[in-house]
C-alpha cells in the first residue's frame, strides 16, 4: 500500500497484484523499454513493462473517491466463473488498508475505457461493487459513448448505470471534492481527463499507460492525438508535480526533479 499526505488530501493505493507484461500491450517494444536507464527494476523488467492491478483513494474531511478503480483487468474480473474470488480479494484488500468499500462515495473515471470495479457481475446483471458510490465522468465522455455505444460487456455495464441514475457528469476545471479537480484532456479519446491536486499532484489516466512513457516520446498505438499527449506530459513532469498512474506498478507515483524520476510513496 502506498500512502501520500497532500495538505489537506491523502493519497491511498490499494494494491490486488503488480506483474510484469508485454510491452506490446502499453504500445512499447522491448527495446524501447529497455532504452529507458531508470526503468528497471520498479517500472520494467527485461524488456517487460511492470503493471499493477489496483485502486486509488482520495480522501479529502469526509470524502472518499476511488479512482479509475483497476481498470483494463475486465478479462478476467468479470469472468462468470471467478468473479465472485476476484470481488473477495479486493474486497479484503480495501479493508486490510482501512478503506472498506462502503465508505466510499464516489468513482471518478477519467474516461470509459473498460469495466473494472466500476460495477461487478451479480447473476446475468451488473451491480455497484462500491454499494454507496456515484459514479462520475465528463460531459464530453457520456456524450462519446451515448454517441459510440462500445458493444458486448462494457457497454452493457455502463447501460446499467446510466439507467439506474447511477452516473453523475463533470466539465472540464470542476472541483471534484475539495483540493480535486478536473482537466479535460482529450488526446487518448474524446471524454478523457487528467486530475489535478492543487500544484502538487496530478493523475495522468491513461495519457501515460506506463512511466515508460514519460521518456519513450510519442506512442501512436494508444493514442488519438501521440504528439499531443506527448506534449502534456512534458509540461506536466516539468512542473516538479507527483505524477500518479491508475496502471502504474508499486509505488504507483513518481516525481521529475534535477533531470531524474525518482518514485514516490515506496
């Protein structure tokens, strides 16, 4: 678990598992990834890209948001025949760090992209896995997908929601709980968005699949407009922020200082 003390914001990963993957899988070659000199061993291994299945929680007086809530893990979180162990397990993991998944009010996407803990299977349906939560995405994202409707379980899932009043909507610079707010980017697809902590921190989303993509330049497999997320990601790391991603291994944050990235939280 990596814990980080913004102020007034605490900063909480709960962690399922960290695995090394296919580079091809974050649009990375091995070679690429081990051109990076300060990948390996936490973000990178080998030629594999380090990944991690998690969650993280903003908690902010009596607010909790969870974040991207692992995300791109659909495959096998939902799957009919061992769903219910992967709910269990995470379900232990937020209460091994204090966080039970009732206490938590809101899930905050930075796009629609895949299932995650958003909601879980229940039977043939879907149900909020976090029982109290709201979730919440951009304007621009919910009228991508009304637009776009993705096929099979992902757009059934996000059908559920939306037909129980489930899915509140944001615009881009709205305050999402005190110290939190939104950014609407675009450039990965059209509804995605950063989030910003006061000048401390920030959550790229999925504009930085890996850390590696912090130093491989632009990556036009994952990417609507590569040059353009390639271009925020430079801006953003120059500003001595706490860079933190929703897929990043432990300890799932960074920081670029003095012309070196040096993790933080671990």
């Amino acid at each position: 678990m990596t814990t980080i003390e913004l102020g007034d914001v605490t900063l909480t990963r709960v962690l399922y598992l960290d695995a090394a993957i296919d580079p091809d899988a974050v649009g990375l070659t091995p070679d690429e990834v081990r051109s990076v000199s300060w990948g390996s061993p936490v973000w990178a291994e080998d030629g594999r890209v380090r990944a991690a299945s998690c969650a993280w929680v903003v908690s902010a007086g009596a607010r909790r948001v969870v974040i991207d809530p692992s995300g791109n893990l659909d495959d096998i979180l939902h799957d009919p025949a061992s769903t219910g162990a992967h709910q269990a397990a995470y379900r232990a993991a937020f209460e091994a760090a204090g966080i039970p998944i009732e206490s938590i009010d809101t899930v905050l996407l930075s796009h629609i992209e895949s299932i995650g803990l958003t909601v879980v299977r229940s039977g043939e349906g879907w149900q909020r896995f976090f029982p109290n939560a709201q979730v919440l995405i951009s304007d621009t994202a919910k009228t991508d997908f009304v637009e776009h409707t993705p096929p099979g379980d992902l757009g059934a899932a996000f059908d559920a929601l939306f037909t129980a009043n489930l899915i509140d909507t944001f615009t881009d610079r709205d305050e999402i709980v005190p110290g939190l707010w939104a950014k609407w980017t675009g450039m990965h697809n059209p509804g995605h968005c950063a989030f910003h902590i006061g000048t401390q921190a920030t959550f790229v989303g999925h504009l930085a699949v890996s850390p590696l993509h912090l130093a491989t330049g632009p990556c036009p497999p994952q990417h609507a407009d590569p040059a353009g997320v390639w271009r925020w990601l430079q801006a953003t790391m120059a500003d001595g922020r706490i860079l933190v991603g929703s897929l990043w291994p432990t300890p799932g944050a960074l920081r670029y200082a003095d012309d070196a990235f040096e993790p933080v939280g671990r």
